[in-house]
C-alpha cells in the first residue's frame, strides 16, 4: 500500500469510528473479549497487509486541493500544515 492509499484507508476508519461509515460484521475469535485483548494490547501488530473488509478499501486518492487561506500548495507544504495544525 502506498503513501496516498493508507491515507484514505486511515481516513476511512477514522469515519467508521465515528459513526460516518459502516461496515458489515466479520464474526470470528476477534470478537472474544480475551482474544481481542491479546491481539490489540500484548501481541505484536501484524507486518504487511492483513485482509480487511472491502468496505475499508473503497476511498480512492484524491489530488491536492487548493487551501483557502495558503492557495496551492506542495505535498510538502500540506504535509508540514497537517503536521503543525493537528
């Protein structure tokens, strides 16, 4: 996945965490609440990429748009403004 996908795929679960997306369940030993533990909090996170729900894979990449106050700007630029404003 490249820099620009994994972007959109974290915008993605940040809207599904907030209630602006959704997703059909997947049930499995992840919904245990034990199992959950183990996998979130004490193993480490899996390399590489981990088969995920198409609905997480959907947004595509969009240009770089035009900022209202600083007008076009590099991806530089909008990485250091991301960076400084969050």
């Amino acid at each position: 996945m490249n820099a620009p996908r994994m972007l959109v795929h974290l915008s993605d679960q940040m809207r599904h965490t907030l209630g602006d997306a959704t997703t059909r369940p997947r049930p499995g030993p992840l919904q245990w609440p034990i199992i959950r533990e183990l996998v979130m909090y004490w193993l480490p996170w899996p390399r590489g990429r981990v088969e995920g729900p198409p609905e997480a894979f959907v947004t595509q990449p969009t240009a770089w748009s035009e900022h209202p106050i600083y007008g076009r700007m590099t991806k530089r630029s909008w990485g250091h403004f991301c960076y400084r404003h969050f």
